[in-house]
C-alpha cells in the first residue's frame, strides 16, 4: 500500500473511532449528564435516582468490559463493536418512550454496554490496524472523540433548552444525531484482515506480560481513578446548577470540560515519552484531585471553569494512558488486558454515583461526594508511586514509552 494511501485510510480508521466515542459515549452515556438537571425539572426524578440510573449504566459498561476481556477472535469483536453503535442509537431513543424507572434503567444499563464497543472493543481493532499496518500505536486521536462527545453532548442539550424543547424531544435529537455518527463510525472501519501464515508481526516481537504485583497495584490504583471520575462526569452539571451564581452555566461548564478532554489526551502521549507511563499517570491524577475538589471549596465561577479544565484535562488521558500500557503489554490481544483494568475503572463506576446520589440527597449538597472521590484518587497516585518504584514491568513500561518512535 502507498505510503499516501496508507496515510489516508490511517486517518479514516482514526476518525472512524472518533465518530464511534461521539455515539457511545459522548450521545449514549454522557447525555445524560447535561440532560439530568433537566430531566428532574420536568419528571418525578430525585437525586437517588439519578445516582441509581448512572451506576447502571456503568453496570453495563462492566459487562461490556467482561465480554471485551473474554473473547480472544478479532471478528467476533468486530461484529460486538457494530452492534454496539446500533445499540447506542436504540437506547438513547428508548429514553424518550418512558418515565418508568425500572425501563430507564434497563435503557441506561445497555447504553453503558454499548459504550464499552466504542472504549475497548474499538480501542482494541484501531490498535491492531494500527500495528498490523506498521503505524504507530497511541490512541491519543481516538480518545479525543470522547472529549468531542461531552462537547456536543453539552452545546446540543443548552441550544435545545432555548429552544424550549422537552427532556423526551431532546432525547429524539440526540437519537437523530446518533444515527448520522453510526454511518461514518460504521464505514471507515475495515474488518480485521485475515493474517498471512508465516508473517512477523510486531504483535509478537513485544509482548511484554504483566508481573502479578503489577496487576494487583494496578487494578487498585485504577479503581481509585475511575471512583474520582464518575463522580464529576455523572453530577458536574448538576452540582453547577445548584449553586445560586452559577445557575445556567452547567451546560457550557460541561462542554469545557469536553474541550479540555480532547486535546489533552494526546498531550499526555507526549508526557509520557519524557517521564513514563506511569510518571504521566501520577501527575495527571495528582492535577485531577484539584479539578474535583475545587467546587466543595467555593461557588466562585471561575474558580469552578478552572475545575472543568483541569478535570476535562486529566480524566480522559488517565484512560488513554491506561489503555494504551495494556496494548504495549498485550499487542496480539490488547482487548483481554483492556477489559480486565476497565472492570476495575467501573467496579467504582457502579458504587461511587449510587453512593454520591444518596449523601447529596440527605445532605443537600454535593460536598462529601466531592472531597470522598478526591481522597480515592489520592490514594490510586501514591499506589502508582509505589508501583513504579518496586515493579519490573512498570519499569518496562516507561522504557518503551520513552522509546516511541514515529512511523
């Protein structure tokens, strides 16, 4: 293949991935976000609720992450991850149907499968065209569409509200605005080539298996990580809603976020070539304590932009470095190692926004949530410290960071 076709169709299957996290993240899962102030406004929905609806959609999520580490055949995962993108668009229509919980719930849970299609299964095909066409393996480009995602999410939900439309037209809209996503999202990705018999391939050449310390301490300080995101990106425009002086600013506060998301996780590709995977891991969760605990300390409002920022700015490249290690560790099958660490990322996505909905609820306020999930990603900072200090494979890991070279 031409060195400029070869170019072109990278920045095909690139996209294809961006369009994909726009769907199954930024519409499927994290519309609810902006639309949640919205949807208590005009139905019977409380702060438990809301709290309850999220965590099931992080159930899902877990589910889709136990099927990514599951099946080992690259077809099967390409034939999971397309009817994810359907999937995506059928839920999000679903919730305008109904104002039955239990229906909401069943609708929220397959979203979050869904959006595991776009996280790992995708995550995993890109990496294999990726590294089976010689190009270079980070996902820095594709985790971007999540951030993109908050941002249409964010904007498509404040211009709707001036236009006066309803939580159930809204949710129209965003189905509407899925099934354009899915056709590209569909299209720009090809289906796995078949290997030739006899071929070496990179995939091979560097795999480098985990120690079993590494795991452990890994899964842990991951489990922190994904307890300190959930909560900001299920509550953060409801906890700006509620503050006086920054009423109407939570939709745009959320788009902020979004767009210091997405160029941010290609920075962190950048940061880890000097200091490591790890070392980037470290100091971005170290930045992400700030950006959550900034709104318990003051209703100030830039104050509260800056906590976006520095939110948006972390959150998304701890995912894109996570993942990016379980390809350099698992390249042949870097869904497997994906999905085990993503069951750890969302074991605290089910427990943390259940937990934070209920506090506020008793307590009014979103403060204790706020100051619990930033003591949590304390904890997984100092665990990766540690973990870089004692574990070979750690140690590897930074090597062949540092090490990156362009194709």
């Amino acid at each position: 293949m031409a060195a400029a076709t070869l170019g072109s169709q990278r920045f095909k299957v690139l996209l294809a991935g961006v369009f994909s996290q726009i769907l199954c993240v930024g519409i499927a899962r994290f519309a609810y976000t902006p639309l949640l102030p919205v949807m208590q406004q005009q139905t019977w929905m409380g702060d438990a609720d809301g709290g309850w609806l999220a965590a099931l959609n992080y159930a899902g999520y877990m589910l889709g992450a136990v099927l990514a580490a599951s099946i080992r055949s690259v077809y099967i995962k390409d034939t999971l991850f397309r009817c994810g993108l359907v999937l995506a668009v059928l839920t999000t229509a679903g919730m305008a149907l109904t104002e039955h919980f239990w229906l909401w719930a069943g609708l929220r849970f397959l979203a979050g499968l869904s959006s595991s299609a776009s996280m790992l299964l995708a995550s995993g095909l890109i990496l294999h065209w990726l590294l089976q066409h010689r190009q270079r393996g980070e996902l820095g480009i594709h985790f971007a569409g999540v951030g993109l995602g908050m941002i249409v999410a964010a904007v498509a939900v404040e211009m709707m509200l001036q236009l006066s439309f309803s939580w159930q037209t809204q949710w129209w809209g965003f189905s509407l605005l899925g099934a354009a996503l899915l056709v590209p999202a569909w299209r720009w990705l090809p289906r796995p080539e078949k290997p030739v018999v006899g071929a070496n391939t990179a995939n091979t050449q560097t795999a480098m298996p985990p120690t079993r310390t590494f795991m452990r301490w890994m899964l842990a300080a991951y489990f922190c990580a994904g307890y300190g995101y959930v909560i900001s990106a299920t509550f953060l425009v409801a906890i700006v809603e509620r503050e006086p002086l920054l009423a109407g600013m939570g939709n745009w506060t959320f788009a902020l976020a979004g767009l210091a998301a997405a160029p941010a996780v290609m920075l962190w590709d950048l940061v880890a070539r000097r200091v490591g995977y790890l070392g980037a891991l470290i100091i971005a969760m170290g930045i992400q304590v700030v950006g959550i605990v900034l709104p318990a300390i003051t209703a100030n409002a830039a104050i509260v932009l800056l906590s976006a920022v520095l939110y948006g700015g972390t959150f998304l490249g701890c995912v894109s470095l996570v993942l990016t290690m379980a390809g350099r560790l698992y390249p042949a099958s870097p869904a497997r190692l994906m999905g085990q660490m993503t069951l750890a990322y969302g074991a605290a996505q089910i427990c943390a926004p259940a937990l934070t909905g209920m506090l506020a609820e008793a307590s009014g306020h979103y403060g204790v949530g706020l100051w619990l999930a930033g003591g949590f990603v304390t904890l997984g900072a100092v665990l990766l410290a540690c973990l870089r200090r004692v574990d070979q494979t750690a140690q590897r890991l930074d090597a062949a960071a540092k090490a990156t070279v362009y194709a």
